[in-house]
C-alpha cells in the first residue's frame, strides 16, 4: 500500500476524508445514532443496545473521539460519551460543501 501524499491536497480535503474514513464503519454509524438518539450515554449502555463486546465498542468511541465528533467524561469508573455540538457542526459543513457543489440543474445525463 502506497503512502498518501496529504500535501497535494487541501486541509479541508485531508479533513473531510478523514472525517469519512472514521464514518465508514457501521459500528460506529450505529454509535452515532445511539448518542444522537440518547443525547448522552454511558459507555456500558452501548454493549447492551448494540451486542458487540465492550472492548469493540471502546476502539470505535477511539476512533470517533479522535477525530473529535464525540466527546467523553469521567464519572467514577464509567465514561459518559456524547456528540460534540460544535465539531458536529464543522462536520456538517464539509459534507455539505462538498454535495452542494455538484448541480444537475440541466437534469442531464453527464456519461
């Protein structure tokens, strides 16, 4: 697997892929939907409601906190995750960006 050359390509472009690689799993599709849907959540209730192995679920609320769509607290021994408001919105405006530059106005077939 070749190396990615992140230089050629814009910061909003690196962003959003990186954004979408994070996204491009289920599992955390699934995540994202429980949070949205709870509006808070304790890392315990995700093994319940999605049957995957408490270790599983850790790694993918890894990877979302990394990228920042999610956030965590510290309460006793459990972590309390939910969607960080202002990078929800950031993340918004990517995709958005980038959909809302192609029109088919004309409601032709481009191929």
């Amino acid at each position: 697997m070749g190396i990615t050359k992140t230089d050629l390509f814009t910061t909003e472009q690196n962003e959003l892929a990186k954004v979408a690689k994070v996204l491009a799993h289920p599992a955390r599709v699934a995540i994202l939907e429980y949070l949205i849907q709870a509006n808070t959540c304790i890392n315990g209730d995700l093994v319940g409601s999605l049957g995957l192995a408490q270790a599983t679920i850790s790694q993918h609320l890894r990877e979302l906190k990394e990228v920042g769509i999610i956030q965590g607290t510290i309460e006793g021994v459990s972590v309390c995750y939910c969607i960080d408001p202002v990078r929800w919105e950031e993340i918004q405006n990517l995709f958005s960006g980038l959909f809302q530059r192609y029109s088919n106005s004309e409601g032709g077939d481009c191929c």
